[in-house]
C-alpha cells in the first residue's frame, strides 16, 4: 500500500495537484482537523517503498456508515477544496466510497441548510470524483488478477512453508498449515502450487463426501514412495460440500488417528500481512498509484466510478461497482452451494490443479516427450520442470529429461523421468536437469539419432535466448531430419527477460527481488550516516530489464541501460540532480546501471565522476551484484509461473501430437508446429518462432520493442525529474465480463 501512496502522492505533485493524506482511513475523514487530513510533499513519502502495511494508517470506521458520519466527511473534504478520492482497499471500503460519491451532492445541500458552506462552494466542488485501487492479501476481487499485498503474503507463506519442510524432512512428519482467506482460497491454492503440497482445502472447492479417505490414502501412498514429509494446506474459510468448516484440528486427529503420522499444525495468521514487499507488488503499486491519478485527471461527471485492475500485464479501469458486485455474487453462489459457479467468477487456477495433483485423462494415443533446459539457470526453471512431467504423465505420456541442454542430448545424456523424480523440485533454484549455452546446429545429427533411439514425439525446451535460438536452429534442421518434424514449444525462462515473444520470463521475479532487497539492505546501511549515493551494476546483457524495472521497485533515482543511450550530459544532469536533492531532506541516493548499458561508461567510471562531483555534497559506494541475481530459492511468482505456462505447453503439446498423428507416427512439418508460449500483454500465446525474427535484434540479443520501456518515466517521475508521460497506454474503461471461464491471462503472469 505504501508504494501506492507514494505513487498517488508524487504523481499528483507532478501533474500540479495538491495532495493530501487521509489518516486511519475514513475515521479520518470523519474526524477532519490538521492532524488527519494534512497536505503531503515529496518528501514525505521518501523511504517508503521498503515498508510494510500503509504508514498513513487505516482504520474501519463505523461513523461512517451512517449519514452523519458522510456529512462530516463531505464537510471535511469541502474545507480543503478536496474533490478527488484515491481509495486503497477491500470492496467494503470500495462500496463505501461509491456511496459517498453518489450522496455528494445532497450532502453538499445538507451543509448549506445548515449554514456550514455557501452556494458558491456548492458550485466549485459540485462532483466528487473516486478511483479505487485494491489493496487485499486474499485477491478476493473480481476484475482484477492480482490485487495489492498479495505477492509479498505469498512470500511469507512460502518462506514459512521452506523452512518448515527442512524439519518436516528431518522427522519424517506431516505437517497442516492454516493461511488466510475466510472466503477466498487463492493464497491456499497458489501456496500449495507453489511448494508442491499433498492436499489443498479451500472455500470454493468443498472436498467431495469420503475426503477424508482419500485424502490419507494420497498421504499415506506418498509415504510410502519414500517420501519423507506431507504438507497439508487449509485455507481459514475451507467447508465441506454441507458447508461445514473443516479446520487444521480436524485434519491433523484425522491424520493421526488413521495413518498414526506424527503430525504438527501450523497456522499463520497474521504474518500474512507483515513484513517487507515484495519486488511485484512494489512495481504493480507503482503502476496502478499513476494510472489511478490519470483515470481521476481524465474522470467527468458522467463518468462512473472505477477501480484500477490489472488484466495479465495490462492495466484497465472498470467500472467500481460491477466488480464489487460480481465479488458478492460469489460469496452468494458458495453460500448456495453453487460451487462450480463460484470457481468459474473466480476464473484462474482452478483449471491446472487436477493434472498437477494426480488425476489422469485419457487421450487418444500416448507419446514420448522430452524436456531439456537451455542457457543460464533461473529459479523457476524447477518448477516448470515438475509441472511438464507431471502433466505429461497424467496425460498418459512417457516423459524423458534431458541432462545439460542440446550438449547432453547429442552426448545421450537421456533418461525417462517419473512422477517421484520430481518431487520437492519446486522450491528449488538453479537448475536441477543441468543447463547449458550450447546450441545444436553443429549437433543435429547426433541429436536426431538420439530422438530416434528414445522415440521423441515432442520437445519442450525450457531456457532464455539460446532456447530460442536452438529452436529455430532445429526447426532449419527439419528439411534434413525427419526426426524434428514433431512439435516443439518453448518456455521462457532467464533472469535477463530478453525473450522476444514474452512480456515476461520465469526468474526474473526472483532476480529483481534479489535486487530490491540488495538495495533495500544497502540503502539501510546508510541511515546515521552522511549523504551517501550508491551505484549498483545489475545483470541482464545489453537488456535493460532488471535495471530498469529494478529501479522503479527500490526508488532508484536513475537507472542507466543500452536501450537508452545516454552521454556524459546526461551523466552530469543526474549528477547535479541529486546534489540539490542531497541539499534538502533526502539523505539517499541510489543509480542502478546493466552491465553493457555503455562500453565506456562503466560502473566505475560512474562510481568515480559522482565521487568526484558530488564531493562536499555527498559520497559515493558501489556494487556489483553478479551471480546473487540467477540464485536463490525461486519467488512464488515465478513457482507459479512456471507451473502454469509449462502446464499450458504440455496440453498444447499433446494436442499438436494428436493432430499430426498419421500412419502410426507423428509428423509436423509446419511453422505452427515450432512455437514459443509467452505471455503477451493480456494473454498467454503461442507463436511460430519463425514469425518472431522481425521481432528480434539478434546482435544484442534483445527483442527490438520492449513494453516495460514505457515504465521508465514513470520511475524518472517518482524520481522528481522533470519528464513527459505517456499515456496512450493507460487503462480504458471496460466492463467486467460475467461468468468467465479460466482465463489465459493470469495472475502469475501479471507484472
């Protein structure tokens, strides 16, 4: 929420606008007078951006539900010439400000009466205007993929969930964890997902009669695979089919008493809610504080209120009060026990979780497929693994891995892979099947041998830009080698996120989290100390990716980057920038620069010319942050990203496979057939890679347009540089569709 705060604060600043700051919410409103309603500067939203909850408070306010309450507040508002409400909350605080707004005009007549504003005032502040952002960890809102505070309550989850497997391993024990989500099982769901969890309860999905049952047959079958530990996740609202609660109590005596496992129960609570943000929901409040202050710049009498949402990697507006009340209509079809209703208003994930926990589907032939990883490692590459082979295998398939890339396979590196082999593989980093930079041109017939030796149907490779790269060198081998006429997809994944086809790509959540918390503990080492400005060298090649969107979540104040050429003026601009920033309340300065931004300008000669120039003012540090940024345990965005997308080429993988099956072999020969699967503004899709190399600037190994270029003034403006904004991208209104199936876009793939 702060990061929003600061957003609305610095892009209101910057637009001309007076911004104000509404303490503990509307009690604040209410109460009025100088300590809750107080004008905000630039200043005061300084060293936000790594703090949690919201420091401007919030508060439920029962005033307010009344009309008194509402009068007050209008008054409150009328005094400062305050017209325009940014709301950050839940679909209670939402409705609330819907009904203020369409109250306004006759609470402004009320004052009147009562003689506490004039007729004039009435005049100049005749329409009150609302947007709302959602700031809830459940994602319990209808219309939007992903809310405020979700992503960081999945980091704590996850975190917890880590350590707890550690000791679960040691001891041979199971344990249930309780998270939140009283009537939304989203963080239930995509925690599960994300640490690869036995058995899942949530609200929308009651277990059928005789769970029980089954539940510790699935249990006590994973046991016995040497398995060492179960991990069971409850949601706090989970029922069953008569609407029952089922609770962590419950599961556990029921564990105990049929399986006699030494079991242990765990329950969240508010942890959820604390601690530092995450990189995404920094960035995602960010986009949304400045797209809500452009949606009320825009905003007319006419025009209903809206809220910000977010539609894969895109932002949108619609209309308030269609999304709150398609959030209730879902709480009224689980209260009906129309369940499938309900989990069909909630779209998303519903779709992926059978193949991942175990449920076979029959199709019309099975097949032999192999997957391999390619390039760098990125944390998530695991999990997109996992979700392959088992994908695959409950699609009736025989699954082979692929050690070491296109290397391994020429060199016969190739074994079938079953469903145990992959088990804990999603909280792990780096990559487990072995990766390398290798491409197969040279190679092709070794390759081509192997995939007749093992009968390979299909190919889902899993890598950055030498995966992309291999695979159009395969597809060219095709004229050749009968044996790569059989579909083939890739999956992105690289920390650079410099895949042409793809918004985004599994690990570079991770590597900017790296970065954001780098930052965050640098930036801290600061306080009590002099002005000090750090200069810090991020990965990525000659994309400029993590520096920029990197910046943008740690309040960088320049990022430097090769998409952007840049000269010693510029240099010298931001260097004098940040003296007269240094001149006033800000103690901090923090540049980020990709490590091939500039041949000649490298992070130490930056280093050495804001030493040299910002002496007497301020000093300087540098560091280059290096491998750090490819390691780590994988963040949940990226263990859900790579389970859905890798899920999504394994089906679309089979259907291809069903369709080119002719005289008991498969044969695909069309561009159609060799495609990357990426995530496209609001959509996952697949694209022929042939018809990606316009898109592409090979010598840089870059995709020639790259979205998040457009984010870059946006952090140049929360920076206080004077610069132009383009909206042509902003959010349009639209109306939420009702009764959605499970979308292509998706909140993993959110940004």
């Amino acid at each position: 929420m702060n990061a929003a705060v600061r957003a609305v604060v610095r892009m209101g600043i910057y637009v001309g606008a007076k911004v104000y700051f509404i303490r503990e919410g509307y009690q604040g409103m209410v109460d009025g007078g100088e300590e809750n309603i107080k004008e905000a500067s630039w200043e005061s939203v300084s060293s936000m951006l790594q703090m949690g909850g919201t420091v401007i408070g919030s508060a439920r306010c029962k005033e307010f539900r009344s009309h008194e309450g509402r009068l007050k507040a209008a008054h409150n508002l009328v005094q400062r010439g305050i017209t325009n409400l940014c709301v950050i909350g839940g679909d209670g605080s939402l409705t609330g400000a819907n009904l203020f707004r369409e109250e306004w005009s006759g609470l402004l007549e009320e004052l009147v009466q009562q003689g506490l504003i004039d007729e004039d005032a009435v005049q100049k502040y005749s329409a009150l205007h609302i947007v709302g952002m959602v700031g809830s960890i459940d994602n319990d809102f209808c219309g939007t993929d992903m809310t405020i505070g979700t992503d960081s309550a999945l980091h704590r989850i996850i975190e917890v969930v880590d350590a707890i497997m550690t000791t679960a391993q040691s001891h041979q024990r199971t344990f249930v964890l309780e998270v939140m989500g009283r009537h939304c099982g989203y963080l239930a769901l995509v925690s599960a997902l994300a640490c690869g969890a036995d058995w899942v309860l949530i609200p929308e999905m009651p277990p059928e009669d005789g769970w029980e049952e089954k539940m510790c047959q699935k249990l006590s079958a994973n046991r016995a695979g040497m398995k060492r530990l179960n991990i069971i996740i409850v949601a706090e609202g989970a029922i069953d089919c008569n609407n029952k609660p089922i609770t962590t109590d419950h599961v556990k005596d029921l564990v105990v008493r049929c399986l006699g496992f030494d079991t242990r129960v765990t329950i969240l609570g508010h942890v959820q809610r604390g601690g530092t943000p995450s990189a995404f929901d920094r960035i995602l409040a960010s986009r949304m504080g400045v797209e809500a202050v452009i949606a009320l710049l825009e905003t007319t009498a006419n025009t209903p209120a809206c809220v910000v949402s977010l539609c894969g990697n895109q932002a949108v507006r619609l209309p308030l009060m269609e999304c709150v009340q398609m959030t209730q209509e879902v709480q009224k079809a689980m209260d009906e026990k129309k369940f499938e209703e309900a989990v069909k208003l909630r779209g998303r994930y519903s779709h992926i979780t059978n193949h991942c926990s175990g449920f076979v589907q029959l199709q019309l032939h099975n097949f032999n497929i192999a997957v391999l990883n390619v390039g760098a490692p990125a944390a998530g590459m695991n999990a997109a693994v996992r979700s392959a082979v088992r994908v695959g295998i409950s699609e009736g398939h025989k699954m082979f891995a692929v050690n070491d890339g296109f290397e391994g396979f020429y060199k016969g590196q190739i074994k079938e892979i079953k469903w145990a082999d992959v088990g804990g593989w999603t909280g792990q980093g780096g990559s487990l099947l072995g990766t390398k930079r290798t491409l197969p041109a040279k190679h092709v017939e070794k390759i081509a041998e192997q995939m007749r030796a093992h009968n390979i149907n299909a190919l889902l490779v899993i890598g950055g830009f030498e995966a992309y790269l291999g695979l159009m060198e395969l597809l060219e081998a095709r004229g050749k080698y009968d044996e790569f006429c059989v579909p083939m997809v890739m999956v992105p994944a690289t920390v650079s996120n410099n895949v042409p086809g793809s918004d985004l790509s599994i690990g570079a959540d991770t590597a900017l989290n790296a970065i954001t918390d780098t930052c965050d503990r640098i930036k801290q080492s600061a306080s009590g100390t002099k002005r000090r400005v750090f200069i810090i060298e991020t990965m990525g090649g000659y994309c400029g990716y993590l520096a920029s969107v990197g910046g943008l979540a740690a309040g960088a104040d320049a990022a430097y980057i090769y998409e952007e050429p840049f000269d010693i003026r510029d240099l010298q601009s931001n260097v004098e920038h940040l003296t007269e920033k240094m001149k006033g309340a800000i103690q901090r300065g923090l540049v980020l620069r990709n490590e091939n931004s500039n041949e000649n300008y490298t992070t130490d000669f930056i280093y050495q010319l804001y030493s040299e120039e910002g002496r007497g003012v301020f000093d300087c540090r540098k560091n280059v942050l290096g491998h750090m940024q490819q390691g780590g345990a994988p963040s949940p965005f990226d263990r859900n990203f790579g389970t859905k997308i890798s899920a999504k080429a394994m089906l679309w993988l089979t259907k291809k496979m069903n369709e080119t099956f002719r005289q008991g072999r498969v044969f695909a020969n069309t561009e159609d057939t060799c495609c990357l699967l990426g995530m496209r503004r609001r959509a996952l899709v697949f694209q022929p890679v042939v018809q990606l190399k316009d898109e592409t600037d090979f010598v840089h190994r870059i995709p020639k347009e790259q979205w998040w270029l457009k984010l870059r003034p946006l952090m140049k403006i929360l920076a206080k540089y004077k610069t132009s904004y383009d909206v042509s991208d902003s959010g349009q209104l639209e109306h939420v569709v009702r009764n959605i199936q499970p979308k292509e876009s998706d909140p993993s793939g959110a940004m």
